[in-house]
C-alpha cells in the first residue's frame, strides 16, 4: 500500500496499479495489510477489556447491562481508532477508499427489516411464544444494551470484511475474490462462538456463514459503501442474538431474553446446531432470497 519510499495508489473501484511492484510482491503486500487489519480487530477487543477490568476492579455499576453497554461502547471507539490510525497515518489513506462511509439506501432499510422479520415468522409458525415480564427500567436497559452489542458487531465486522479485506482482495485480483474469500474467512471466525462443535454443525455454519457473507458483500457493493451492510448485520443481530428473542427448543438456556420462540424439533435444519437459528435452514434461505432478489434485478 503505502511505505515512506513507495505509495500504493488506490482508489475505489480501480485496480492498484502494479507497474512498480511484481505480482508476488503485491500479493504479498495485500496478505500482511489483511492480517494487520485482522489483528487491529482483535488487538480492539482485547485491549479495550484489559482497561475495563481494570475499570470495573474500582468502580462498581448497579446492573450487568451496565457493564456490557460500556465494554461494548469501548470495544467499538477503540477498534474504530485503531482502523483509522492505520488506514491514514501509515497507509495515508482515507476510510472512504475501503468503503467505509454513511451512504444509507431505502432498500438497504427494507432488507434489514424484513430479513429477519422472515425468520422470525416462519418460527412463530412452528414454535410457542414466551414472555418473560421484566420492570420498564430493566427492559429500557436490556434494549439499549442488545442495541449497543449489535451495532459493535454489525459496525466492526462489516468495516473488517466488507470494508478492508474485501477491498484489499479486490484490488489485487477481482471483485469474484474479494466476495468469496472474505465471506468464507467470515464463516470460520464464527465456529469459537458454536455452543457445541461436531462436523454437521460446522459444516453447517461454513454454508450459512459463507452465504451470509456474500449477501453481505453484494450489499456493500451495490450500496458502493458498507454502511447498508452493517444496517443489516446490526439490526440482524439485534433481533436474533441479543436477549430481545431466543429462538431455541429449551426456554433461557442462552439467557434470559424479554421474549422467546420454543421450537418443537431438535433437527439442527431448524436449530442451527451448535451455533443457533443463524445457521438453520429458515435462515439460509433468507439469505439466499436477497442475494437471488439483487441478481436478479442486477440482470434486468
């Protein structure tokens, strides 16, 4: 990319121009810049607990939601800060080079919400709803904390993807690399956070998560920014991972969540295996339906 001798031009939608740089040496360039933004991405999580434990070893917060809306909050500034210190202070840069802008579409809002407004109906047609009654002040916290740990997740791992690696890979091959590599590196991150591994739950999760991403990807590209794509991961998240809905055969085994969907079979089509309804076959065709919906609108 850029170096005190050399500059690495680069500008959205272009191809680096590699006139000054063997192949190999452009391929390597574009892998230690990938793996610089991955460890920045985690170096973001780690320091920012290190300091809130450190924090939290003084102060004392009157509820757990507390603790994470703050952690959360941390995680997301401080991975930001460190995104922006490399891409302009050592790469000379702008954020807007990787995608990295606010360029919100109508379409993008309609596919945040009826993405999962889909699967969330096609399992209130097979499974029980459950209510648990909190106070309004715990409610009030549990959404602003469930809103928080979404838009760090949507934010953060869209900016990783979809902004960096995506537009790092594009710029060394094409557009078919940059889709499908980051969006099966997506799928492989996500099997620490499985419940219970075994090979049909990972197998599925690499399918589902993989699928996800490319969706993802899509929308990055046509919305030419990754602000839709991280809409959509955010309010995902914030519907189906967070405690405002589980969707599980086992009520508050992941938690106490304000309400909850009882799904009658264990088949992992349904369940997700061990990483949740994320990965189950209901949402694999969501995914499926709007990567489908934008190539076929992308043909006409």
């Amino acid at each position: 990319m850029v170096c005190d001798s050399h500059r690495w031009n680069m500008e959205v939608g272009t191809e680096m121009n590699a006139n000054d740089y063997g192949k190999q040496g452009l391929t390597k360039k574009t892998l230690i810049h990938i793996v610089i933004y991955f460890f920045l991405f985690l170096a973001g999580d780690l320091g920012n607990s290190v300091i809130f434990d450190l924090l939290f070893m003084v102060v004392k917060l009157p509820s757990r939601e507390l603790y994470i809306i703050l952690r959360m909050l941390g995680c997301l500034l401080l991975t930001y800060f460190l995104f922006w210190l490399y891409t302009t202070k050592i790469l000379h840069l702008k954020m807007s080079d990787f995608g990295i802008t606010f360029a919100i579409k109508k379409w993008g809002c309609i596919i945040a919400v009826s993405l999962p407004a889909f699967v969330v109906i096609v399992f209130l047609l097979i499974g029980n709803v459950s209510v648990n009654h909190f106070s309004f002040g715990e409610n009030l916290l549990i959404v602003i904390c469930s809103l928080i740990t979404a838009l760090k997740a949507g934010i953060l791992e869209e900016m990783l993807f979809r902004g960096y690696i995506m537009k790092l890979l594009e710029n060394r091959w094409n557009k078919y690399v940059a889709i499908l590599i980051p969006s099966f590196l997506f799928s492989l991150v996500h099997i620490p956070s499985m419940v219970t591994i075994n090979v049909e739950g990972v197998l599925l999760l690499i399918i589902s998560g993989t699928l996800v991403g490319i969706m993802f990807s899509i929308v990055a590209y046509i919305g030419k920014s990754i602000s839709n794509s991280a809409m959509i991961h955010a309010v995902w998240n914030f519907v189906m991972v967070t405690s405002i809905l589980h969707i599980t055969t086992i009520q508050d085994v992941y938690g106490t969540p304000i309400f909850s969907i009882i799904i009658p079979s264990d088949n992992i089509l349904l369940t997700g295996a061990g990483f949740g309804v994320e990965a189950s076959c209901v949402a694999i065709i969501g995914y499926l339906l709007v990567c489908c919906s934008f190539i076929f609108l992308k043909t006409k």
